[in-house]
C-alpha cells in the first residue's frame, strides 16, 4: 500500500454511506441494513437507479478501455467504492499488461478490501491510497510513489462529483478539480460522470432529498453546471452525453430501451 499504512476511521454502520448504497444497487454485499434501507426508498422514488449505477460501471469500463488503447498507461482512481469485478485495473491491464493503477478512497469498508485491488497483472502495479477527495495534496502525493505525473494519465471520478458541494467555503467542487487538473501532464484525461435533474428532475429530487435525511448531502448538476467541470480541457467525441450513450456497447444499446438514465458523463483531454 502506498505511503505510510493509513489507520481507518472507525467503521460507523448507524449512518448509510454512499459507497455501500451503491454496493446494494449492484448486488453486492458489503453494505448494512441501514445502507439497504436508503437503497430501497430512492429506488422506490428514482426508478432508475439500480440501473443508473450498473451504467456508470460499465461507462467505466468503456472509458478505461478506449483510454488504454489510446495509449494511456497510468490511471487515478478517485472515490474508488467497494470492489466490483470487473474492476478499473483488471479492464486497463486487460489491454495493456504494463499499466499501472492507484486507487483512492476514505470508506474504511474499502480500505478493508485494499487486498483485492491490489491484484493486478505482474508487468504492471496496482496500489491503493486511504484519503478524501476533499485532500488533493495527500493523494497526490501519495499516488506519485506510483504514478510520473510528468507523464499522461487518467483521472476518473465516476459517480462522485454529485456528492460535492459547489460553495467556497465548503467542498468547492469546481477550485477543487481543478486542482487536480492542473497536476496533470498535458495529454492526460478527464473521466466523469454526474447524477443530473435534466432528465427526470422530480425522481432525482426526490432521491437527493433521501440522501440529505440520510446525513448525505447530494447535488445533481444540470448539462451547464456539468460541463464547467471540463473548462479548459478538450471533449472526446460524443462529447458530454447521457451516461449509456457514451461510445455505447452492444449490451448499452440494450438498456436504452429500459428507459433513461439521468447521469451525464465525459470524457476530457488536458491540452
């Protein structure tokens, strides 16, 4: 692991965490009742969710791999969430064996579950940073023992903008990319996506009015607001679309008929 072993926040089950919400969308079973409960009442208000959460994983999927055949071999995994197979590292490294992945997240859940990331391909490395997205400068630091960020790389932050806050004074989602962007060597990428109200406002408000009773606060962007996030970088075609029609698969052509998904995602280029 990399830096110094991190000691975890002691695991607190009485609140849901957004991280393990998700894990139930996906079926997986690293989340606890009070998790499951949040789950069921915004699925029950947003019905897209379960299959706004599979989306997001499989517009992952695409990202990572049209990045690797691009010639991208370093990736920056922030808001990592709880291991599902496949994962970033294993979709990267499934196209070029070389590529080398640090993962960063502050559930301690996933850090118990640190191990299983860091099972990558013997050419290339994978590790794993114990931080918040909110502490630029500790991830990067702590990624640069894996990663030259002289170099080009990847930078994904799928499914998390929309739990921060625009405010200066409080997570200053936009100062705070661009932190993180101005790190980047020119060449390197931009992956994001956004749970947006453009497409179903009065589920989506619902579900964020669920998240903020549930201690979570939540904050869907419309195309505009999205779209600033890309300031200054270079939109990969089609550009900022709805989450499923981004360079779609067979098997996202498919779900598109199941009805909209209401998450934008892009994929940005640091000139």
């Amino acid at each position: 692991m990399t830096g110094s072993e991190p000691v975890p926040a002691p695991l607190d089950t009485s609140r849901p965490h957004p991280a393990r919400v998700y894990d139930w969308w996906l079926g997986g079973k690293d989340n606890y009742p009070v998790d499951e409960e949040l789950a069921r009442k915004i699925l029950a208000a947003d019905s897209t969710a379960v299959r706004g959460a599979r989306a997001n994983r499989r517009f992952m999927h695409r990202a990572v791999r049209t990045l690797a055949e691009a010639g991208i071999r370093q990736f920056l995994d922030i808001g990592t969430g709880i291991p599902t197979e496949p994962n970033l590292h294993q979709v990267a490294q499934a196209v070029a064996p070389e590529a080398r992945i640090v993962y960063a997240d502050n559930d301690p859940i996933v850090l118990r579950h640190a191990e299983a990331l860091l099972h990558g391909s013997a050419q290339g490395a994978t590790d794993y940073v114990h931080a918040d997205v909110r502490d630029p400068e500790t991830i990067l630091r702590l990624a640069g023992e894996s990663l030259d960020f002289d170099r080009p790389l990847a930078l994904s932050l799928v499914a998390l903008t929309h739990y921060l806050g625009d405010a200066a004074a409080g997570d200053d989602v936009y100062g705070l990319l661009k932190r993180y962007t101005d790190m980047l060597a020119p060449g390197s990428f931009l992956v994001l996506s956004q749970v947006t109200p453009d497409l179903n406002p009065e589920a989506v408000g619902k579900a964020a009015e669920l998240f903020a009773r549930g201690g979570t606060p939540f904050h869907p962007r419309s195309l505009p607001d999205f779209a600033r996030f890309f300031d200054g970088l270079e939109l990969l075609g089609p550009g900022i679309i709805p989450v499923t029609g981004w360079r779609p698969d067979p098997e996202d052509v498919a779900a598109q008929t199941e009805g909209i998904v209401p998450v934008y995602a892009g994929v940005a280029r640091k000139p």
